[in-house]
C-alpha cells in the first residue's frame, strides 16, 4: 500500500511532484489519527505483538503501513471489518461511524476515492437482479436466503437478527412466489453453544434449517436412533467445490469427507 500513491496528468512535474506530496502527507496523517487508533482499540488485542490469533499480528503494519507485505493484513482488514466479522462479538465493538472513518482511512492511504455509494454503485453492477433471481427459480434451482445485508448474525441485536433473517425471507418470498425454508449464514460461521439468542431468532424467522461453512457430512440416523444421536438442524455442514476440482475427488469427498476442502469456523 503505497501511502497516497497517485499519478496525475496535465501539470507541470513540479506541481504533480507538490500534489503527491501533499496527499502523501494527508495520507499518513489520516492513518496516523484514524487507522491507528481504530486497529490499537479494537485489534491488537487479538492479533498484536503479545498475541497473534490466526497468525495474524497487526503491529508490522502499523509501523510500515506503505510496504507490499502490509497490503494483505490491510485487505483482511477492510473485509473483516466491512462485514461486522471484527471485532468478535463478545469483544468491544466499534460505532458504525467509526467504521466508515476506518475505511475512508485505509482508502485514502491507498490513494483510493472510495464511499459507500461509489460501492454499492459496483456492487450493483456485478450482482444479480430480481429477473435473474427468478429466472434461476423457474430453471428448478433451489434459491435460498443469506441474509439481508451480509451482517454477521453473532454482532447483531434482537432487531438487527429480524431485519437480517426475517426481511430476507419476506423479500424472497415476495419475490418468488414460494416459501424461503433455508439460510446460509453470512461467512459461514457456525452456531456454537451461547448461540441460543440467534438460534431462536432463525426459528422464529421461519428457517427449517440453516447451513455453515464446515466441512464435512451430517449423519441423519433412521428410527430410535434419530433420537439418540440427534441432527442439529442449524448446524448444516457442506462439503466445499470449484470448477476445476476432478470428478475423482468430487467422489472421494463424500466417501472419505476428512479428506474434503477443509473449512471450519470458531464457535
């Protein structure tokens, strides 16, 4: 990430040569004033120099933001934290506000123009339409909800769970025409235990089930045996796939799963 980094057309050298300057300045003080403070309060508890959760240590990259090798710590940021997957949920959480200035902060040290409606506005060109949904529905595939608006489930209140579970399903059904029974939970984490809260607000949405990012295969037992050995409904794994995968491993991940793409997310 170089800091600032911009090129510009149409001016002498030495105005260009001044402009870099002067964003480059801007640049390193909005990191300093913003970006710093925001990952020392809410990351590097987890992922600093004393503890580095994940491999993950946020403390080169404070030091040296500018450096290629801070650009992927950067990029895991902004994903992170754009999708309310950090901080955890059970770890001091930053306002809305302070996320859109930590945003605008890695962006502009990217010499990156960058606001929630320029994205939406790509985001907008790259998803599919209602028509697209649809069409999909009458070609006989399954469509299902991920959520309204891809917020992590373990960050939300009772109100934020009804908007994200509820007003899926309702916009869906709207939609297609038929009932929504199904939801993939955004980044795919799983239900572990203290999750009673989101589990009883996914039921009272309406969802028969719900479907995670671990890997592996789940095992429903015929007769008394179901309820012995129960199947946890909410807790669906999956078995992970991509263009290029053969059809000899296809077939060998559902006869050996511990030998599948291997997926798992923390409770």
């Amino acid at each position: 990430m170089a800091l600032g980094a911009l090129h510009c057309r149409g001016d002498s050298a030495n105005d260009v040569e001044f402009d870099f300057a002067a964003r480059q300045a801007d640049a390193r003080k909005n990191f300093r004033e913003v970006v710093t403070p925001f990952v020392d309060n809410y990351c590097t508890r987890c992922h600093g120099q004393n503890r580095q959760r994940g491999g993950i240590n946020f403390g080169p990259s404070l030091k040296k933001p500018g450096e290629t090798a801070s650009n992927k710590r950067w990029k895991q940021a902004v994903a992170a934290v754009k999708s309310h997957d950090m901080p955890p949920n059970d770890q001091k959480q930053p306002t809305e506000e302070e996320r859109r200035k930590f945003l605008e902060g890695i962006a502009q040290a990217m010499g990156v123009t960058w606001t929630p409606e320029i994205e939406a506005g790509y985001a907008n060109g790259l998803i599919m339409t209602w028509d697209h949904v649809r069409a999909l529905a009458r070609a006989g595939m399954d469509v299902e909800s991920h959520s309204r608006h891809h917020r992590v489930l373990q960050t939300l209140d009772e109100a934020g769970l009804r908007e994200e579970l509820t007003g899926s399903r309702e916009d869906l059904e709207a939609q297609l025409g038929r009932p929504v029974r199904a939801i993939a939970y955004p980044v795919g984490r799983r239900l572990g235990s203290g999750s009673e809260r989101i589990r009883a607000a996914i039921a009272a949405a309406g969802y028969k089930i719900g479907l995670s990012n671990a890997s592996g295969v789940n095992r429903i037992w015929p007769g008394s045996l179901g309820g012995m050995l129960g199947f946890d409904r909410y807790d669906v794994r999956r078995l992970s796939l991509d263009r290029t995968m053969s059809d000899a491993m296809f077939l060998t991940q559902f006869a050996l799963p511990r030998l599948a793409y291997y997926g798992r997310h923390a409770d």
